[in-house]
C-alpha cells in the first residue's frame, strides 16, 4: 500500500555512499515485543489498520498518529471485505501509555461513504509525511501521489504542506490551509522526519521516484508558522544554501527509505535514525549522528521481525516514537502481503506492530 513505491526501489540498500566517510559502531542493546502493546491499535471495529504511522506530540498528554492507506468498516462486522480504503486517516491519542492511553480514530465522510481525512478532489491523493507543532500551530507534511500506466499504477510527484491553526480542538473543527511545495530536485520534503529547534523547522525528504537519496531542508520558524516553503535552505557543500542560490543539486546524507524517523536521544547524546532495510521480509535498523546533517554511522541493524504464517509477507514504514512513556524507545512497523486476499482476511497483519528497543550504549570500531 503506502510507499511499495519505495520499497520496490530499495531492493538492495546502501550503507555508505561511494567515497563518504563513516563511523563503525556496534551496539548493547535489545528489543522487546512487549504483549498487550499491539492492542492499542485495534481499539476500533471500524478502523481495520492502516500503514505510515508516524506520531507527532500535541501537547497536554496527546499524541497526533498520521496513517496512510486505512481500511474503513461500512457495518458493524469489523471485516476489510466490508470496508472502504481510504488514502489517509488519523488518530488522536489520549495519555502517553500506550497500555493505559486511548486512541480515537478520524477520517473524512462524503455522502455517507468514508473517505480520506486529508482529501483531494481530483483523483490524485496525499500520503501522510511527518509534521510537529510550531507554537499554536501544526504543519504536516504530504506526499503528493498520482496514478501511472507503468510500474505500481502510482507515483509520487511532489510534496504539499498543511498547516492547522487549531489543533487543539477536536480534529473534525480543523482549519485546514494546504500549501504545494516546490520541487526542482525531486525531493519529497518531509515524506521522513520533521524536527525543529529554537529557530528552524528541518524536513528530511527522498528523492522519488527510485533513487531515495535523502537531502535535508530547512526553514525558519516564522516562514514555517506562516507557511512560507517557497524557497528552502538545502545542507549541502556542509554549509547551508538557499534553493534560489543552488547550483546543483545538494548532497545526500545517505540513502534510505521514503518513511523513517529521526530523533534526539538525551541518554545516547545523538540523533537517531529509524528505519526499514531490504526487501519483502526485511529488517529494521538504526543510525546515529552528532548533528541533524549528519555525518551518518552506518546502519546497525536492531530487529528482524517474526513473519510466521504469513504467506507473502513484506514489512515497511518503521519508524520511533520517542514522545511514549517508557525507558525505551518504542518503535512501530508495518507487515503487509503481496496477496490482496491474505489481507483483506488476515488481521494479525496491517495493523501496525511495536517493539521496544532498550539501546545501552554505542561502541564505536575502526
């Protein structure tokens, strides 16, 4: 469903770029599939899952959770073959529990047929990014998707913005102000993650279709709250640049998938990177970096997920979740099959799965 695209592309992964130094680390650490975890995303019978997964702190003990394609029940019997996909749906967690917290689901509503909460009126449609809160406001980012005669039958083309000026409230009173983004590299800003400090919003984005080289932008906080994305610094030539003032294109981090995550982790004193590696039954794994632009370590891969008795399993969009209150990082990740039958009947799939990872410490080798 969400980014096949980009799973279909990232057959095989790169762990450094030709002629970019690394750093080499191994780790102390461990995961967890804690029971009673995965639960906290089935609360709903109209609800049958849905990928992406990427959260975003509100504020006051909530949590945004943004999800792309989403089965939507039409009756009361909870099954994917009685359901609508719809192409974004969201979710509102109460508490930062995830065993004691609730999660209410919304999407859109069109003639009494459910439809995408971020919707279009064309027939292209948006898959969620990553976002964060700017002051009394929220930005999300968007993938722009349309449908292809090749290939999958869809391929992102852009990236849009959607800026709420009221948050707070209940999601069905959203104001919602759309934004469409400027693409001259083909990067799809904020498709991975979003991160802000005292001055600037940073958007890492992939460049699509295929090659998933990732760059890293930014703006400042005033343009952001008020959304102005017209012109982006870009990192690059390890300086940043305006988009106006480049000369080609910018450089790339390292190469990864369209969805990931990136945070600050206090104990580690690093930003750490979440992501999906392979193809079909793949891995999860993480970098780290002193600075949001790296340089990136090599990958180190932290957990192979359990595909028993799935047919024709493959697994993407992990991504962490450091806002949940436990010592260690919660991490979601997404099982889907290449058999459409085989998900529409089995719901031990699609819906997302968490793991914790307790990461000790990092040792680093020459």
């Amino acid at each position: 469903m969400q980014n096949l695209l980009s799973l279909i592309a990232l057959l095989i992964y790169s762990a450094v770029l030709q002629g970019q130094t690394t750093i080499k680390y191994v780790t102390d650490r461990s995961t967890e599939a804690i029971p009673g975890y995965d639960s906290f995303f089935r609360q709903n019978k109209t609800w049958r899952g849905g990928d992406g997964a990427a959260s975003i702190p509100l504020g006051n003990g909530k949590v945004l959770w943004l999800f792309g394609d989403s089965f939507i029940s039409t009756d009361t019997s909870g099954s994917r073959t009685h359901s609508t996909l719809v192409r974004n749906s969201i979710g509102i967690q109460e508490g930062l529990n995830m065993k004691k917290g609730t999660l209410q689901f919304y999407w859109g509503e069109s003639d009494q047929k459910p439809t995408s909460f971020f919707n279009r009126n064309d027939s292209n449609w948006y898959w969620p990014g990553h976002g964060i809160m700017i002051n009394d406001r929220l930005i999300i980012f968007l993938m722009n998707i349309h449908k292809t005669d090749s290939g999958l039958g869809f391929e992102a083309s852009g990236w849009s913005a959607v800026l709420i000026e009221n948050p707070k409230e209940d999601p069905t009173k959203w104001k919602l102000k759309f934004v469409l983004g400027k693409n001259p590299y083909k990067t799809i800003a904020g498709s991975a993650a979003v991160l802000r400090d005292a001055d600037y919003l940073y958007a890492y984005g992939v460049v699509e279709p295929s090659t998933h080289e990732v760059h890293l932008m930014r703006w400042s906080l005033d343009d952001a709250y008020s959304g102005n994305l017209n012109d982006p610094e870009y990192w690059s030539s390890n300086k940043w640049i305006t988009q106006k003032d480049m000369q080609q294109p910018p450089d790339v981090l390292f190469i990864g998938g369209t969805e990931f995550s990136v945070h600050y982790d206090r104990r580690l004193k690093k930003y750490v990177q979440v992501q999906s590696f392979g193809f079909g039954e793949a891995v999860i794994g993480i970098r780290v970096s002193d600075k949001p632009e790296g340089k990136w370590s090599e990958p180190m891969i932290i957990h192979r997920p359990d595909y028993t008795g799935i047919k024709k399993p493959f697994m993407y969009s992990a991504k962490a979740h450091p806002e949940q209150k436990r010592k260690e990082i919660c991490i979601t990740y997404n099982i889907n099959s290449f058999d459409f039958n085989e998900l529409l009947n089995n719901h031990e799939i699609y819906f997302p799965k968490v793991i914790w990872l307790n990461l000790k410490r990092l040792i680093p080798i020459q």
